[in-house]
DNA sequence: TATATCATGTAATCGGTTACATGATTAA
DNA sequence: TTAATCATGTAACCGATTACATGATATA
C-alpha cells in the first residue's frame, strides 16, 4: 500500500466543501468551526495545506478572486474525483476514538494535589460545559436556521467567478436537501448527549472531592 | 513567557511515575495503555522522548540497568522538582477537551455515503464499543486488582539497582493510599457513563439510517 | 487612539505517528 | 518453522500548533 495520502482532517474539509459549496479556506475555517470543532478541532493554517494537498490529489480545484485591500481569495470546489473518495473514505471501517481531556488527566492523579484546586478546575469547566451545552442544544432545535447562516457565506456576496460559468457539475446524487438534515442533526444529537453525561459526571467528581475535603 | 517545557503527555507519563513508583519506558507503555488511553493516546517512542525531556528539565533521574539479551533498562524516577510540576499543573486551570472519532466525521456528512455501508460502520462501532464498556465496567470494580496487577510490573522482578539505596526520599505528601484510590475510580467512572451514552446514541443512529432506508 | 475583528494567507517549529533495529522466547 | 509476543529503544517523517505578515474597518 502506497503512503497514506490524505488523513481524517483533509476529508473534514473535503466533506465541508461537498455540503456546503465552493469556498476559500477562510470560508471553510469558519465553517469547520462551527460544525466540526467538537469532533475535530484544526488550525487555520493546517486547512490551508489540506486544501493544497487536495489539489494536488485533483479532489478540489482552485479559482483565484483577485482583490485589493486583502489577499485574493482563492475559491475551492470540489470535483467529481473529490467526490468519489469521500464516499469512498466514507465507507471504509474507521473506529478510533481519542479524547484528549486534559481535565481527566489532572483528575486522574488527583491524590497528587491540594483538593481546593481541584474542586477549583471542576467549576470552571462545569460553567464551561454549560455553555456548551445550551449552544449545542440550541442547535439541535434551529438546525434549519445555522445551516442557512452556515450556507450565507457562500451564497451572498458576488462570486461570480465564472467557477459556475465553467459548468463545474455538481450532481452529487446524494447532495443534502436542506429542507431536514438528518445526519447533521444526529451528530448534534451526539454532542447533546456527551455534554450531559460530562456535566453529570462533573458535579458528582465535584461533589465527591469537596465532601471528601471538609468532614 | 518563556517557551512552553511541558504538555499533557509529559505530565501523563510524570504522574504515572509518581503513581506507581519508578519505571523503564517500556513499562511506563504499558502502563500508559493501561490507564489512559481512554483519554490520551501515546506511542511508545514519544513516551521515550518525553522522559528524555524531564530528565532534561530535572523532574526525573535515570538510573541504568545493564541486561545482555535486551536492550538496557533504563529505570526512570520522579524527583522532588518533579513532583512540584505535577502538582503546579494539576493546579492550573485547564479545560480543552478534544474528542477526535472518525465516525461521527464520515456520519455527519452521511448524505454522499451510501448508507448501508454508513450502517456497516456503526454496527462494527458498536462492537468495538460494547468491548470496552464490559471493559470498564469490570475496571470499577475491581480497581484493587487492576492496580495490584499494574503494581507487580514495578514491585516484582529484581530491581535493586541502589535507587533506593541513594537515599532518594520520596515522601509524597499526598502519596496514594492504595487501599482505594478515589480519584482513579472516579475517572474509571466517567469511562463506563461515556461508554454508555456513547453506545446508546450508536444504536439510535443504526435505528435512523436504517429505518431511513427501508420503507 | 488603541484595540479588536474581518480577511487571507505563508513559514517555522514541535508534538505524535510510523518505520527501523535487535534478539530471545512462546505459540500456531 | 514461521510467526507472534516479550523487551527495549532510536531515527525519520508528517500532522498540528504557533508565530509571522498585511491592511482594512469597526468598536471601546
């Protein structure tokens, strides 16, 4: 088997790409943060690089929008080729899970330090995980409304690169009818769930550390 | 402030060092596995690296065992510097949770797949998951086990190689009591409630793929 | 007036993974 | 007797993070 040739990280953006549309790699940074950061968290500059390692692989093609005041925009999209291997990647088996807490960690050898600071990490990640979870449920209840935001970066705004003009044919058999995005709305189900459990989790580590400090 | 010395695996592989008394790197592996891989993930070779690190920076000494068919023990110790990084750590803030599983990456952006295989996925997820929750269920229970078994790696085998013998206190303030250690089983604990809901959520997505696709 | 945010990207560095070595014992 | 596993570690490479650049507009 020849070397590995693309990696998890490069098919978050290649998956970015088919359900939202051509964008530049500041559009999918943003992108990827909302949708993706709870899974997979990637530097700006490392989306870049995917994004050129993709063109060389010919799964992405790139236009340039010239402009004055900032650096030109180059646009990516997808291509049928693109296409092909996230479906294919898609369907390969895939089954690592790595949770880097560094909150565990510091729990976990807990016995070596002052229980008051402790107890003073647990708090602030609970006010942490709280907010999360308010905003992860809020988009489970307003999906259609985020995609819509998600979809206004590269909708609005003049991109008439001729990128459309080309006839770049998107077909896409199984392109997202964004009436109801079920699996989108699964995985935000997911991240619900996780944030509950954690922060159960939390006040009862909480509880037991402080119980265990006083009496 | 100067350059960043440390990071998460350092302190992991310091507090298993602290934990269970002194270690080869090969040991600190398999303790590693052992322990923590739920929730950070190390190759050995950057286990190595990391000790060669703290040595550098005074948290660890080594102390080197000669063998004849195998490589050289080199049997690493906490200090007391050492042991004053852990615990400065643990006592900083820290609440950066990344959680990377490829599934919910090739779920979320279901549409292009086609979902028997998405299917497929799940279910040998839910395998692999159902695995570990046994897993961790039977580490809740039989925490004394598991760490005697963990302890024997140290304690038994000969390594009376004058460490001790140079006086190389370690008093340990908050030294755990091995009777029961409170803070691993409440980690432990998390492991089972993750793996639960974690579980419990696989089964609703294979109900939704597959109801979507029959009928 | 200074500081953030928008906007875009490149370059350098370092954590983390994969590959390379070596030899003995145990299992298929 | 071929292949795992035990045992122990080094070297090379690549993903991922941090730093470097640039210049507008908006906010405090």
């Amino acid at each position: 088997m020849e070397k590995q040739e693309a990696f998890p990280i490069t098919y978050s953006v290649l998956g970015l790409l088919a359900f939202m549309g051509p964008m530049s790699g500041y559009d999918v940074k943003r992108a990827f943060d909302h949708m993706l950061s709870p899974m997979w968290g990637a530097a700006h500059s490392q989306i870049y690089k995917e994004l050129r390692r993709m063109e060389n692989l010919g799964w992405v093609t790139m236009e340039r929008e010239e402009q004055e005041d900032r650096p030109d925009r180059k646009v990516y999209s997808i291509t049928t080729k693109g296409q092909e291997a996230l479906a294919d990647w898609q369907t390969q088996p895939a089954d690592n899970l790595q949770m880097r807490d560094e909150l565990l960690l510091k729990l976990l050898f807990g016995s070596f330090a002052p229980p008051g600071a402790l107890a003073a990490n647990v708090r602030e990640s609970i006010m942490h995980h709280e907010q999360r979870l308010l905003q992860y449920r809020a988009n489970v209840q307003y999906l259609p409304v985020l995609e819509n935001a998600l979809q206004h970066h590269t909708t609005n705004e003049s991109h008439a690169t001729g990128a459309k003009s080309t006839g770049m044919k998107r077909p896409n058999p199984y392109a997202p009818q964004h009436e109801t995005e079920p699996y989108l709305n699964q995985v935000a189900r997911f991240a619900v769930a996780f944030e509950e459990t954690y922060l159960k989790w939390l006040y009862e580590t909480l509880d037991a550390i402080e119980g265990r400090n006083e009496q």
